[in-house]
C-alpha cells in the first residue's frame, strides 16, 4: 500500500512533464497508476473475503504514537476499486476531452493523479489521525480541481466554497478525533474497534463533531448547497470527486466507525433524520433543473443522503444494502456524468431545453446513458434495483423511514426519466442535435461503468458473499443480495416506487408553474453567502475598532499584557527566590553591560540607521555571550543571523525617513524605556523560574550520546537540528518558505519568475582594455560605485561560497552546518548585490528563488522519505560506508542531505528578500524617476 502512495506521489509528480511531451495522451499513461491500485485489491481478494485484512505498518512520529498505519477490510477494499477502477477510467477519458492547447491541462492531470493517491490513502489510513492528514489532502485537492478555471469566477467561487465547507467540517472531525483517541486511549482505529469503547457524555461530542466533517464531506444537509456549485469544474471532475470518490469520503467514514458507534446517542437520530431530509430535497431540486449536469448533481445529493440513511441506520441487513448501493452509486452515477460531458463536448450544450434527436445520431451513447439511468432508477436487472430492494428489506422495521425512502425514490425514477428524455428524447420545433463522431476512448469509459452495474445485477449472489463480511460487523443479516427474493414486500415497494415516478414524471408539465413555486424560501446556496457575508463584514468591524495601523500600539500592548499578567504572578507567588550566580567570568559582565547600554540607547535614537546598528550591536553582544559560554555553534549562527538582519535592515531603511519623527517624543521614549525594561525582567524572571522548576532529569542529557550512536556526528547542535528534532526543522524551513512568498507577494508587481534584468552593456571604444571587476557594475551610476568595493568583492566572493560550503558538509561533526553555511552564502549574494547592484544580483544568482526554495523543500522532504524506506522511520539517519578504504573507511550520513535542504532554503530565502527588497524596489525607484522624466519605460524599468 505504501507502494502504491509513493508511486501515485511519482506520477502526479512527472504528470506535467508527460502532458508537456504527450499532450492529453500522457492521461493513456498515467491512468496505469490508479488502474494499479484497483488490480492490487483485486488480487488481495481472498484476503478479505472471510473478513480478513491486510495490513501494514511503518513508523512515522513516534512521540506522538502516529504511524504509517494501513489497513485494507472489506469496505476498503470496495472503496479501492471504486477510486482505483473509476479513476482510472476517467483518465483515459480526459485524453480525449481535453485538447492539446487546453490552459492548464498539465496543473489538472497532476493534481487528478494526486487526489486519487490522497483518496487511495484516506480508505485505507487505519489511524484516525492519518486518515485526516489523507482527508485534508483531498479538500486541496478538489480545491483546485474545481477551481481549474480561473478565469472564471463562478469556477474560483465554487472552489472556495466547497474549500471552506469541507474544511471546517474537517476540523470539526479532527477535534472529534482527538477527543475519541484520548477517550478510548489509541487512535488506530482497528484497536477501538477491538476494545469495549467507553460511553458518556465525551463520545457523544465525538460522535457529533465526527459525523459534522462526515456529513459536511458527502453534502449532506445543512452542508449540501456547496456539491451543485461545484459542477462548475470540468466534468470529469464531476464524474470522478462528485460520483465516485471524494463525496463518498464522508459515507465511507460512517460506515467505518458504524460498527462500533452506531450504539451511541445521537448516531442513528442525526444520520436518520438529515439523510431523509436530504434524499426528498435533493430528488426535488433535481426534478426542477433544466441543465444535465446540473440534475445530476442535485441527484447525487439526494443518493448520497440515501447513503447516509442506510448505511448509518446500524444494523446488519442495512449495513449490506448499503455497501451494494455504494458500488451501484458509483457505477452509475460516475457513466452519467460521462455521458453529459460527451454531450457538452460534442454538441455544445446541457441544457435540456436546448437539446433533441442526440439519441438518434448518437444510439450507442443513448443506450449507455439510459442504462445507467436505469440503475439510478431501479430497474430491474440492474445493480441499482437489486441494491434498492436491499434497502426496502432491511428497514421494514422502522415504517417511517422506510416511507421517506419510498417517497425519495418516487423522485429519483421521475428525474430519471427525466434525464433519459431531456438528453436523448426528440422535442418538436427543436433543431436536431448532431454529437458527430464520439472516439472511442469517451465512449468506452461510461459504456463499461454502465455495462459494469448490468453485469452485476444477476451476479448479485457473488457479490454478497464478497460484501458480507462487512455487514457481519454489525451481527448476523437476515437478508442477502440477489436478483429475485420472490414477491416479496420489497419488491413491491420497488414496482410502486418505479410507477409512482413516472407518473410524477408525466404530470410534471401540467404542474410545472406550481412546482417551480414550492420550494424553500432561502436555499443553501443563499445561506452560505449570507454567512460569509456576515462574517467579513463582522471582520472589518472589529479590524475596525482594533486595527488603527499603528504598528508601535500594537506591540505596546501585547508587551503590557507580557508585564501584567505574567509580571503580577512573578511578585504575588515570589517563586524565583533562588541562589543566583551573577556571572561566571568578569568578561560576561562586560558584554552584558554592553548590551544593555546599546539598547537603552537604541530606544532614544532618533535616526532609523543608528537604532538598527544599536540593535545590531545588541545581537552581537548575544553571540558573544554564547562564545563565553562555550557555545561556539551558536555564537557562529547568531553572528551570521545578526549580520544578514542588518543587510535587510538597510535595504527596507531606503524606502523610510532618515528620523523616526519630525515631532517631540520625548515622553513616549521614556514610556518604551519603561516597558522594555518591564519585559526585560519579566523574562529573566521567567527564565529563573523555569529553570529552578525542573524536577525531572531533562531529555538533552542524552542528546550527546544519541548524536554519536544515532545520528552519527560530534556536533550535537546540528544533529538535533537534521536529527533528533528534524521534525521541528521542517516545520522551521516550511515557515521559512512561506515568509519567503509573502516577502515577495508584498513587493513584486509581477511574477517574481519572470525575466531576468537586462543589463545594458557599457558601450567602449576598442582600445579600451580596462579591467571589469563586476559585470554589473558598470550599470550604476558613478555616485553609486566603489571601485574598492568592487575589487574586494571579486576577490573574496567566490571564497566566502567555498566556505558555505565547507561549513555546510563540516557541521555534522564541527561548528557549522546547513543554516550557517546558507547563511555565508546569502551574505557573499548580498555582497555582489551591494557592489554591482541588480543587474550583478543577476548574474551571480541566475536561477529564480522560488526554485531554489523549492529545491530545498524537495531535498529535505526526499531524504525524510529515504529514511523511511531504509529504517522504516521517517528523517531517521543512516550511515552509508563508502567505497574508499584507502582514505581510512570515510562514510556518508543520510542526514546531510537534509541539510543540505536547509542551505539551500535559507539561500532562497534571503535571495528572494535581495530580488524583492533590493533588486525589485530598484526597479521601481529607476522606473518612478524615469516617468518624471516623460521617458517610457518598459516592465524592466527600461525606457521604451
């Protein structure tokens, strides 16, 4: 299974490549992946067919419990073929959808690839935890698939509206989780299940806030409005997320955890009542749409709280009928929405209105779609009738949902019928429809999902021996799946239902004016912009009343509530009175008088570039006090961190006033001198107290030892920092790309890929064979130039990157490492930025940082993954002796490409910072002087 994960991760990785060579045929290609997946359950039949499983388990965050846990049931099992089999068919669907020139076909065939590996992992995730990890990753997934018309708003608002749906469903689910996990004392789901759970009044939250995320997942209501918003994605994408696999992430979720929670309070009341609700809903809304796509996915909706009904009802009988309508579902309603993006493709049009004689030119394509709409309906031999009267058998005991389901499914024949007519049927005074010639690969995909639930009608009897081990989860069923039970009460429910929807179906026009009428006062739809709205405008109100722009304000009070209320508890309680050393050696006293007369100062200077070097002196003084403290990795790191801080520092001070204000501040200075020093001793009370608190032995005793025998280097800093902690770096280098975008959001006008700056070539006599010390150089302005500067530039740059480079691969074992060589790096960037200005930026760093930061971000993640596959724990190091005996048996830890991750992170980092709050704000200064000029300038900053 992990297998399969990592190569839906390498295909959805090399999918833009393929399509950039292939075109939409690369979709023939990477339809094997998910056609993989289904042929792995398939041959693990027998596995699970008497109710086993198979199971696999690698580690993953081990002082969170959280591993790579995987489990493949029954039910998964289904789930498996369903995303696999479907997915795989709707990819080769969309190689002939899709054209060649289609706008961002590669960014769709990626992300389709992806969502079925995210989907693949969430059915078969056995911890609750990676089920949500899994989860989630389907929520970006169909994000951007529903939005892949961006140049469309109604496709961006469809996307953000099922985004923000779904989302907050999920986490409402997540904190289910924990609740659960922390209640039943595990969150891998087969030890709940396989230990008597215990009840109160925490599972009832839990059960709530789970089946919030379930129902919020599968539309059901009140979450139901943002499922036909979102047909505005391409219809594979209707056909593919809304038929067969992401709505049914909710469903599948309920039938997971039924056998275990159906007994408690609000399980079956909740799922009984809005499943009915949702099925008369949405049968009624889809028998009023006019667009194909439209009617079904109103109809979705209405199935989907079918679904919940049945497969939440919590007993066995119901539990079998439910699975069988699962794969029925699927099968048909996945051909459906195939069927009208051929229609759609081909004719131009979904509005049934507009359509006629299509059934005529196309009869194959009508004999596919009527036989999936015949499943929809119950039509016998169909999987849909056989799985339909499963479900009137298993809820004869509970007469009235058994007769809202009866009234559903009146609804569901009617705009089934209504479906088959509107798209195939001939309408007088309607201009014939001519669909062309449909190529095979769009008609083979719905022709073997329609064929598929034919097939499986009379094989029914097969089917429930495979699907029976789920539903004896819930005890013993009564009932089994076949195609005729003899008349029998079920049955008779079926002819009703199949009678009373055409009757509906024919009495429809004559009672359209009063039906359009009946309807709710305010739809989903409706609701959900009124909330929204509600909370932006809640939003600028109190952005309003708190946000007055003043930055000093702001921290003034978030540094009082720093002072008060920890500062109050520090004199009331007096817990720090404890011997204290004032220093160890007289030079620290030194330092530290330094640093504080360099901030006292800094806080009364009036000039912006004298506080920041107050500041600065105030850091290094920090990096001192590490030197003297015997901690010379962090004093090299602090020195270097500080050094890069100033060159930011005055890059932004540029842009600024030389002085701070032209007004008398003399009494806000002493008001800042006061609070500093507040803070000041409040954390080194803090700092006092929790240190003094320690009871137990502290867990960086053992970090020495676990260096060198785990992590396989001397230098413990760094091998906490690419080892023992890597978790905490990745979270860091995360925080550090995204600081990265937001940096370059904030300035770039325009996409900080773009060009490269032309730089203009001093034009020179012949004879001139002067020396040029930076190619870029010559582009600033003589006021600007330092011949010196310059010179020593070119002298040292390539040094200072030879020495990156030596820290980089020495900090394993000496002071150093990825982050302080990034650093030394960066520094020798901004050194050719400072001498030649944009245009040597340019042609010292030729490549664009957001690739650099992704380089980064891939090496450091490749190598947790490595570490996966070699010692079965993620970011776990490993020692690789290499072949070179004669060099005394040198070897090579995985660890170091992690770190070599974080160099080149930091590097793209601090570049973006250059192009942006340098090379970038260049730009705009030359172009804003040129246009004062009358000049014409280019994107560049060029005159035209």
């Amino acid at each position: 299974m992990l297998v399969l994960l990592l190569l839906h991760l390498l295909a959805a990785l090399v999918a833009p490549l393929l399509v950039r060579w292939w075109g939409p045929r690369a979709c023939y290609c990477l339809a094997a992946v998910p056609a993989a997946a289904a042929g792995w359950a398939v041959a693990r039949t027998p596995a699970v067919r008497d109710g086993g499983a198979v199971v696999e388990t690698y580690g993953w965050v081990g002082q969170l419990q959280l591993a790579v846990a995987l489990r493949m049931t029954t039910l998964s099992w289904l789930m498996v073929l369903l995303v696999g089999g479907v997915g795989a068919l709707v990819l080769i669907y969309c190689g002939r959808y899709f054209d060649r020139d289609a706008v961002g076909l590669a960014r769709f065939v990626a992300v389709l690839v992806a969502f079925a590996g995210a989907m693949f992992g969430l059915v078969v995730s056995d911890d609750l935890l990676l089920l949500y990890v899994f989860w989630e990753l389907t929520t970006v997934f169909s994000y951007l698939l529903i939005g892949h018309s961006t140049e469309r708003r109604s496709s961006r608002w469809a996307a953000a509206q099922a985004l923000t749906v779904t989302t907050l469903g999920g986490l409402a689910m997540l904190v289910g989780f924990l609740i659960l996990g922390a209640h039943a004392g595990s969150y891998r789901w087969s030890a709940i299940a396989g230990a008597p759970l215990p009840g109160g009044a925490t599972l009832v939250v839990a059960v709530l806030l789970i089946l919030t995320g379930a129902l919020a997942k599968s539309a059901i209501v009140p979450f139901n409005a943002w499922l036909p918003v979102a047909m505005a994605a391409p219809t594979p994408v209707s056909a593919y997320l809304h038929a067969a696999a992401m709505v049914k992430a909710g469903v599948y979720l309920i039938g997971l955890l039924g056998p275990v929670l159906a007994g408690a309070g609000p399980w079956r009341p909740v799922l009984l009542t809005l499943g009915l609700v949702t099925m008369l809903a949405g049968g009624w809304a889809a028998l009023r749409q006019d667009d194909l796509k439209l009617l079904l996915a109103y109809g979705t909706v209405s199935q989907l709280g079918l679904l919940a009904v049945v497969i939440g009802a919590g007993t066995a009988d119901a539990a079998l009928a439910g699975v069988a309508m699962l794969l029925a579902h699927a099968l048909f309603k996945a051909a459906l929405f195939l069927v009208v993006g051929i229609i759609d493709h081909d004719v131009g049009t979904r509005d049934l209105r507009k359509l006629s004689g299509v059934g005529r030119h196309a009869p194959l394509l009508a004999g596919i779609g009527t036989l999936a709409a015949a499943s929809m309906a119950g039509v016998p031999p169909l999987l849909g009738f056989v799985a339909k009267e499963a479900v009137f058998a298993a809820l004869t005991d509970r007469p009235l949902v058994l007769a809202g389901l009866v009234a559903g499914t009146v609804l569901t024949v009617a705009y089934s019928i209504r479906f088959v007519w509107g798209a195939f049927g001939v309408r007088p005074g309607v201009p014939h429809a001519d669909a062309g010639h449909l190529a095979a690969p769009l008609l083979v995909p719905p022709a073997l999902l329609a064929v598929g639930g034919l097939v499986a009608g009379p094989a029914a009897v097969g089917l429930d021996g495979l699907l029976r081990p789920y539903a004896e989860l819930f005890g013993a069923p009564h009932e089994k799946l076949a195609l005729w039970h003899g008349l029998t009460p079920a049955l008779g429910l079926s002819a009703l239902a199949l009678a009373g929807g055409y009757l509906l179906h024919r009495v429809r026009g004559p009672l359209a004016p009063a039906l359009a009428r009946f309807r709710s006062p305010v739809s989903g739809n409706q609701g959900y912009e009124w909330l929204t709205h509600r909370f932006d405008r809640v939003a600028i109100e109190v952005t309003g009343a708190t946000q007055r722009g003043a930055l000093p304000q702001y921290l003034g009070v978030i540094l009082l509530a720093l002072v008060l209320v920890p500062g109050w508890a520090l004199l009331t309680v007096a817990p720090w009175r404890a011997p204290i050393a004032a220093w160890d050696t007289p030079l620290q006293l030194v330092v530290g008088v330094v640093i504080v007369v360099a901030a006292l100062l800094a806080v009364g200077a009036r000039r912006r570039l004298t506080a920041m070097l107050l500041v600065g002196v105030t850091g290094y003084g920090t990096a001192m006090m590490f030197v003297l403290y015997g901690a010379p990795d962090l004093a090299l790191t602090q020195f270097l961190v500080e050094t890069a801080t100033i060159a930011v520092f005055v890059l932004v001070l540029r842009r600024l006033p030389e002085r701070f204000s032209a007004r008398p501040l003399r009494r806000s200075r002493w008001v800042r001198r006061v609070i500093g020093v507040g803070v000041g001793a409040v954390l080194a009370g803090l700092a006092v107290v929790a240190g003094a608190a320690r009871t137990a032995e502290p867990i960086s005793t053992a970090f020495p030892g676990l260096a060198v025998a785990q992590g396989y280097g001397r230098n413990v800093v760094n091998v906490i920092l690419v080892d023992i902690r890597a978790w905490d770096t990745m979270g860091e280098l995360a925080v550090l790309v995204v600081t990265a975008t937001g940096v370059a959001s904030l300035i770039f006008e325009r996409s900080r890929t773009g060009p490269r700056p032309r730089r203009a070539e001093p034009v020179r006599p012949r004879t001139d064979h002067r020396t040029v010390w930076l190619r870029g150089g010559s582009t600033l302005h003589e006021r600007r130039r330092s011949i010196v500067f310059e010179v020593i530039t070119r002298l040292i740059f390539h040094t200072v990157v030879l020495f990156s480079l030596f820290l980089l691969f020495s900090g394993h074992n000496a002071p150093g490492g990825g982050f302080a060589g990034g650093l030394v790096a960066s520094l020798a960037l901004a050194l050719r930025y400072l001498a030649g200005g944009r245009y040597e930026l340019a042609e010292a760093a030729p490549i664009g940082a957001g690739t650099v930061l992704g380089a980064g971000l891939a090496v450091s993640v490749g190598s947790g993954v490595v570490g996966l596959l070699t010692t079965g724990s993620v970011l776990q190091s490993t020692k690789v002796g290499l072949p070179l005996g004669w060099l005394g048996g040198p070897y090579l830890v995985t660890s170091v490409f992690f770190d070599i991750g974080v160099y080149l992170i930091v590097v793209g980092l601090v570049l973006d910072i250059l192009r942006s709050l340098g090379a970038e704000v260049d730009r705009h200064v030359e172009a804003t002087g040129k246009a004062e000029r009358g000049l014409v300038v280019d994107r560049e900053g060029e005159p035209t």
